[in-house]
C-alpha cells in the first residue's frame, strides 16, 4: 500500500457503475484515499460475477484506484440466506447479505489498517441505507475501524451513478446480484 496523507478508506462496490461514481466523489470532494473492495458471494450465477468484476477492474485501472477482490464462495452465501429465499425484497435475506458484505469489509479495513470503510450499497432505491448504517456502526465497534455513515442515494446519488456509468460505456446489471432477485 502506498503511504498518503489523505485518510484511506476501504469502499465496497457491488458493481462498476456505483463504485467509479462514489469514489470520485470521496476522492475529489473530500480528499480521501479509496481503495475498491469488491467482496459479493452473493451474485449468481459466476459468469454475472466475473462480468461485474471485469467491469470494477476497468474502472480501477482506468482511475488507478486500488483493488481488493473477496474470495467469490457462492455456496456458503446461499447456506446463510435460503432460509429466507422466498423473503420480499429488502427483508431478511437481504439484511444477512448486507451484514455478510460489511462485516468482510470491516475486517480487511482492521486487517490492512485503513482509516475507515464503508459501501456503494447505498446508492440503490433499492437497498435500505438506514439498516446498512446502522449495521455499518455496529461493525465499526466490534472491528474497531471507523464506518463512514453515508447515504449515497441522496442528492441524486442514483441518477449520478446511472448517467455517469452510461457515458463510460459500462455495464449495468437489471437486477440485484443474487437467484432470489433475478425473479
């Protein structure tokens, strides 16, 4: 890791279109060091894994962001959340998700000594951002790394991400990641 003076922030993405977006945002507003962490068991099936991660590599080289990838185990995804697989959208299933994904991201944001972390998953309508954060703070705690409690929908964080993915050409996925979604 290359020393800064600017804080470094681990920043987990979901997918090219919102990480390129928030990241330049933490960057250029706000003077952060990011660095990408693409950690999502749960997309299905992997040739829809391997497209969004080739997207994140893109951008990361493009912008000569760091990446960090998770280990990409579906299996002991689908275990934790099949018990919830017929759950509405936003429900249970999707708490463990967002859980899984942060505490990972807490964990390497401790292990490799970053300032604070924190996730693209609240650029989405879709995603509940209060729940992320509160899950975000508490993981803070236990890890003992800062979480940056941001709200990326807000000021039109969606529709920023959305036109500047389209103007760079990148891919957008119809769905969340997972089998359940894809319904």
């Amino acid at each position: 890791m290359v020393k800064s003076e600017k804080p470094k922030l681990l920043l987990h993405i979901c997918c090219a279109g919102c990480g390129v977006y928030v990241s330049q945002l933490l960057s250029r507003e706000f003077g952060i060091d990011v660095c990408l962490f693409f950690y999502n068991p749960n997309i299905f099936p992997a040739s829809e894994y391997e497209q969004r991660l080739e997207e994140v590599k893109k951008i990361s080289e493009k912008y000569k962001i760091e990446l960090l990838v998770g280990e990409y185990i579906h299996k002991a995804w689908f275990k934790k959340t099949k018990e919830y697989k017929n759950e509405p959208e936003k429900g249970k299933r999707c708490e463990i998700c967002y859980f899984d994904r942060l505490e990972l991201t807490a964990q390497t944001a401790k292990t490799k000594k970053f300032d604070f972390f924190t996730t693209t998953l609240t650029v989405s309508p879709h995603k509940l951002a209060n729940k992320i954060i509160e899950m975000g703070q508490k993981l803070s705690k236990q890890y003992e790394v800062d979480f940056l409690p941001a709200d990326f929908k807000k000021k039109n964080g969606f529709k920023e991400a959305s036109a500047l993915s389209k103007r760079m050409g990148l891919y957008r996925q119809n769905y969340c990641g997972c089998e359940f979604s894809r319904r």
